[in-house]
C-alpha cells in the first residue's frame, strides 16, 4: 500500500489537539494457562499445549487459575485501581479462528479493576498523570500462520495453520481513559507509559514482560479535534504494536495522517490499523464502530470473582517498590549522571547493576561492565546482554581482583571471556589460564632492562624531560609480560631507573 | 415476529462453517424465531432494576491451582480436525484484518 499523505508534525501539533488512549495487554507469567491446566510455555513445538478446554470441545469446562486473579488484583492495585468486589466473566463473541470456541473468555461490565492513575515523567522531567480506566482478566488467542500469496500476509492467502498452544493463556488488558493535553508530547508519552507498565509487571514479577515475545503489546487510539473544539474526534485504533519505539512512532503517523486528512475538510473512519516498522506507515484494517456486537454475555461455566479484603490486603502487602520510585532511590544512591543513568534504563540493566553493587562492586564499576565491556560482548554475539552466562556476583569478584591490584582492566577482560566461555568461576579462570598479574619486580625490572638495550636513546629522552619517551619501553614490557603487568608500575620502575 | 429469515440463517450458517440443506434452513428460521420472541417476551417481564443473572446458584470464587495438568499429544489434538499441516490446524484463508 502507498504511504498516505501527511502534514508535518509541527503544523500538526499547531492546528489540532491531540487526544489518546491506550490498550496494553500484558500476558501472566503463570505457571498453567488461565482456564485449564495447559502449561503456559513460549515456544513449545505446536498444539502440544492444549486440551478440551482451550480446544473448545464440547462437554469441556473452564476453571479459573487462582493464581492469575491474585496477579490481575496486584497489576489493578500497583495501578492504584479500586478492586471490584464482585468480578464476573462474559463471552466476547466473535468468528475468527484464532479461538476455537467462537468467543473469547473475558470481563465486560464486571472487570476485576477500575479507576486508576499512574504518574508517568517524561524525559524533560514533565509528569503527567494518566487515568485507568480498568484492568480486566482475559485469554490470549492462538496464533495464526498465512500460507501462500507472495507476502506470507493474510490478504492472499490460500490458506491459514493455526497453534493453539497460546490460546487461553491469561492476560490483563489495561485500558486509559482518554488522555489529554499532552500536546506535541503525545507520542512520548504513549511509549513512557507503555513502558512504565512493562516495568511495573516485570518488577511484580507476573509477567516476563518481554516485547518482542509479544508479553506486552498495545493497542494506540489516537484522535484529533480542532483547538477549543468540546466534542471529540472520531479514532483509529492501532492494533498489537509490540515495541516501545514502534508505539511513539505510530502515534506520530497517525497524528501527522488525521491532520492532512481533515485540513483538506476529509473524515477519519473509524477503524483499526496496523503499524509496519519496517515501512514507517500505518494502513488500515478492518472498519470499526462502536456498534461492534460482540453480543457480550455473562459466561454461565464461570462463576464470579469476588475477592475478600482480606486477599486483597494480602496481596498489597506482597507489592514490590514502584519502578518510578526504585529508580530515583538507585540513582541518588549511586550518584549517576543523568546520561549515565539513561544509558543504564535504555539497556535495561538495573537489575544487574544493583545485584553487582550489592555483591560488593562500586556503582561506576558496576555500570562500566555492564554497559560497556559485557554490552559489547553480547552485541557481538548478538544476544541480551543479561543473557550472557556471567552473574552480577561473577562480575563483582572479578572487579573486586581489579582494586586490589590482583588484576588489571585488560586481565580482566581475559577472565570475563574465560567464564562466558564456561570455564568456570573466575577464580578457576585465572588459575587454568595463569592469569596473574606479574607482581614479581624482578622480572619486571629484567623485562625493563631487556627493552632498553634495544631503544638505548630513551633514556636520554627521558632525562631531558620527555617522559612520553617512557611509552615505547611500558608497550615492549607489557608485551613481554603477555600484558600481565601493571602498567603504571611499569612507568614508575622506568622512571626510577632513568634517575 | 421474530425477524429470523432464511437469508439470516444461511449467513449464521456460512460463518460458522455448517452445511445447512434448504430445509433445513426454513426449520431452523422457524425454530430460531421461536426462541427469540420467547427471550424477548422474558425481557418484557423483567424491569431495569433487577440484576442479571448468569448462574442459577449463588456461587463465588471458584478457582483451581496453577498447577500443569497433562494435555493432548499433538495427534490428539489434531485427530478431529477437518483438515491439518505441519502440526497446525488447517483453515480456509481469512479476508477479513491484514
């Protein structure tokens, strides 16, 4: 499909006021799926996961997984929701054969949270608060593959395979009310708010919250209305857009389309659509109104969620620090530059950091491995950095070798190969490698004589004040040493042989 | 009167994948219409402030543990199925979202 007309940004911004919401589903990290005692596992080989129930067989009956209502009540109250004290579950139904049973379990006028707010900071240090409108308990569908056409896309196909494994595992599906005055920083907005939610569960631990794996995905409405205008824009909704980069990016389209839209005195139709990374654009989908009859109603083999206080207050006590919060404790302790500490939130490696710290690394240490050496490693490998087979207690003990003089930063790197290798624990690493730093001056001070028997004008140099000779000497000793000298002692033993 | 027709049936029909024969349809229409007018004459006695009912006993918090219980093999799974491949169910192309 062509990309569609647009006005700039600025002009955008200038003429319309900007109204969003946003739609984030996050998948439970339960053990079973939501209904049935299916396991809940990425990547099993397909419809090895599944059952009656999440098949849709007849005579088959659901039951609710105790454990995935204890994380939706947590998410609702980390959200700071009021909890319902009567839940109920309906049937969103609706053709499409990504779910067997022709309907989806879900929450309509009963969901299980509602009415909160979370204080999303952006960049700048604005802070803006954004409404819940509710949190409600569902199933995933299965997942669809399209055979033929020449794109692999639905339009074309001849025909579609269907996994079921996915079908049935819980999900939460948080929804905003419409946020507005965000002005030009909607698009920013809508991405720190998505992540301020994948930072929450992932905290919570309820969820692996892993984007790419689809954990957490959102679905972005974005309308605009002239300035001072009271009634509200008609929406498109963008659907599954499962990186944080991709939501600021559709917003911004979607704001920049609208606006060429209706300055030419066009409509926007109501519908939803698709964001395609790879092209930068967004197209449409299926026509959408509100009038959708999904015929929602109650579910008849459920029976309603009706949590007493005292769970709830349970599982209050068991919620961990807001994210928001942990950051400004960790970065005030750790005393990290502004940068610093963004450098360490877009690598997502706080976690990691703090466990080094607390297994007794200094915070810049700590951070210089990890967003440096260890970041570098796993880009070459291509895979996370926190996946790299080394612990923060590993990295630790390797930097505790370093301040005491045991080890040199180049050393060291040694020994962290060596156990992303799976040589063992650094201290196996040295011993088998015989990565010690050479503290013996006397081979020190041989290898120095060695080397300036073969540059006798250095010396001189020396003595004349140019101590930058020094470096030729320091390079032949660290070379005969294999590098295992510590170069600053290096350059005081030369200096004091140049006296 | 229910507003059932033959056309209606046939379209419930196609979505859900059943073959229906004509007489079929006109059975249906007729047997479909009676339950409709039936509900809608149940909804006439009900006012506005009585609750929705979804289950006939008053039950709550019914829940199992999240527990893993065995599922079916994949041939399981797929044994009733119309048609399959490469471990998936098999179903006619969908025109409807890209």
């Amino acid at each position: 499909m062509a990309k569609e007309q647009l006005m700039s940004y600025e002009d955008a911004i200038e003429r319309f006021e900007v109204v969003i919401g946003l739609e984030v589903h996050v998948e439970l990290n339960t053990v079973s799926k939501m209904f049935c005692g299916c396991a809940n596992n990425f990547g099993s080989e397909p419809n090895t996961n599944v059952c009656p129930t999440c098949l849709g067989l007849p005579g088959s009956l659901p039951a609710v997984n105790r454990k995935a209502v204890e994380s939706s009540i947590a998410i609702g109250l980390a959200l700071d929701c009021q909890i319902a004290s009567n839940g109920r579950f309906a049937r969103k139904n609706y053709f499409y054969p990504d779910l067997a049973k022709n309907f989806q379990t879900s929450q309509f006028d009963e969901p299980i949270a509602f009415e909160g707010e979370i204080s999303i900071e952006l960049e700048t240090g604005e802070v803006f608060m954004v409404p819940i409108e509710r949190a409600h308990m569902e199933e995933d569908a299965g997942k669809l593959t399209h055979v033929g056409g020449a794109t692999g896309r639905i339009q074309g196909a001849e025909y579609s395979l269907v996994d079921y494994n996915r079908a049935g595992v819980p999900l939460v599906e948080i929804v905003t009310k419409p946020i507005y005055g965000a002005l030009d920083k909607a698009p920013e907005l809508a991405a720190t708010y998505v992540r301020a939610i994948r930072d929450i569960v992932k905290s919570m631990n309820v969820s692996d919250a892993k984007m790419e794996r689809g954990n957490v995905r959102c679905d972005a409405n974005v309308s605009l209305r002239e300035k001072g205008a009271e009634k509200l824009g008609t929406r498109t909704e963008t659907k599954n857009v499962n990186s944080l980069k991709s939501i600021e990016n559709t917003v911004r389209y979607e704001i920049q389309r609208q606006a060429f839209i209706l300055a030419a005195g066009g409509k926007i139709i109501q519908e939803t659509r698709h964001w395609h990374e790879d092209r930068g654009h967004t197209s449409a989908g299926r026509p959408k109104s509100d009038a959708d009859d999904y015929r929602y109603f109650p579910e008849p083999d459920l029976v309603p969620v009706q949590p007493s206080k005292e769970w709830i207050e349970e599982i209050r006590l068991t919620l961990t620090e807001k994210p928001s919060i942990r950051r400004k404790r960790l970065q005030e302790a750790w005393g990290f530059a502004d940068l610093e500490f963004r450098d360490v939130l877009n690598s997502d490696l706080l976690d990691e950091i703090e466990a080094t710290v607390s297994a007794g690394a200094s915070p810049q240490s700590a951070r210089k491995w990890w967003t440096g050496e260890l970041a570098r490693l796993a880009n070459l490998q291509e895979v996370a950095v926190q996946d790299l087979p080394i612990t923060p207690e590993q990295v630790a003990s390797i930097q505790k070798l370093i301040d005491s003089g045991d080890l040199t930063d180049r050393i060291a790197r040694d020994v962290v190969a060596g156990v992303l290798a799976g040589e063992g624990e650094p201290a196996e690493v040295i011993e088998s490698r015989g990565l010690k730093i050479v503290t013996d001056e006397g081979a020190l001070i041989a290898a120095i004589d060695k080397a300036l028997a073969s540059q006798p004008d250095v010396m001189e140099k020396i003595r004349d004040g140019k101590l930058q000779a020094a470096g030729a000497v320091i390079g032949a000793v660290m070379q005969e040493m294999r590098g295992q000298a510590d170069a600053a002692r290096v350059r005081e033993l030369i200096l004091e042989r140049a006296k | 009167m229910s507003e059932i027709t033959p056309d209606l049936v046939r379209h419930l029909a196609s979505l859900a994948r059943i073959l229906v024969t004509d007489q079929e349809v006109e059975q249906l229409a007729g047997e479909l219409g009676i339950i409709v007018d039936s509900v809608a004459t149940v909804t006439k006695a009900v006012s506005g402030d009585v609750a929705a009912t979804s289950h006939p006993i008053p039950m709550a918090n019914v829940y199992r543990e999240d527990v893993i219980l065995p599922s079916l093999s994949q041939l399981q799974a797929l044994s009733s199925a119309p048609d399959s491949a490469e471990g998936r169910f098999k179903v006619n192309a969908i025109l409807d979202e890209d």
